[in-house]
C-alpha cells in the first residue's frame, strides 16, 4: 500500500504543476490581452468556463488524492476503484486512452481557434463534444453489457 501511496503523491504533485501552469497561463493570456486578436464574446465565455471548470476537476482531484493519503480507509477504496478489473476491461474496450487523447486535442484546438475563426471554432467545438458523446454512450453500452 506504500507503494500506490506513493503513486498517489507522485499524482498529485502532476495536478499541482498543472494547475499552477493553467493559472500562469490564463494570468498570461489576461495580461496581454491587448496584443491578442479579440474573440467573439462567446468564445470568450466558453473560454472562460473551460478554463474554470478544468481548474475545478483539478481542484477536485487533488482534494480526494490528499484524502486517501491522510486516510487508510479512503486510500483502500482508491486503490480498489483504480484497480478494478471491471473498469479495467470497459476502459480498454472503448479505448479510453485515445479517446482522451482526441478530446484532448479538439479541445486544446477548439481553444486556439477561437482566437483566429469562429466558423473552426464552432466546428472544432461540434467535433470535440460529439467524439465525448461517442465516448460516453461506448462507456454506458459497455458498463450494462459487461
């Protein structure tokens, strides 16, 4: 148990960093704002939201990592949900990693768009939340059928 206690500092210093990175970028992106093309107002919002939600999740992660590391009984259960064969096989089966790694991609595109076109924008919107839809019907098809 030491060892996956280990695991999870080792995780939790990576939310750290990309925290402290996401909040050194948007300060960046708000300092130089001047020197940015100017977006639509709802480019604009739906950065804003990205931005937050994503440092919500973060936030979110980082507090259930610190207490499963002061807590035995909730790094078990941590362990135990990670570990489970059964998610094992439903995230393997909807391929789960390049998934990610697509929603990753649109999404950071989607992001970098905004600042150039509105029509890639909200084509590069359109994509990202219909591969996350593909997504998430694989994960419910899979988690009934297995």
């Amino acid at each position: 148990m030491e060892k996956f206690k280990a695991e999870i500092r080792k995780r939790m210093q990576y939310l750290i960093l990309l925290f402290v990175s996401l909040l050194l970028i948007y300060m960046v992106l708000f300092l130089n704002q001047e020197r940015l093309p100017r977006p639509s107002d709802h480019i604009i919002s739906f950065h804003g939201g990205a931005l937050t939600s994503l440092g919500l999740l973060l936030i979110i992660y980082i507090f259930i990592n610190l207490r499963a590391i002061r807590d035995d009984k909730e790094l078990r259960k941590l362990y135990i949900k990670e570990n489970d064969e059964r998610t094992a096989m439903i995230l393997q089966k909807t391929g789960a990693i390049g998934i990610n790694i697509c929603i990753l991609g649109f999404a950071t595109a989607t992001i970098i768009a905004g600042y150039y076109s509105d029509a890639v924008f909200f084509t590069l919107l359109g994509s990202t939340i219909f591969v996350s839809l593909v997504k998430g019907l694989f994960k419910i098809y899979y988690h009934n059928k297995v």
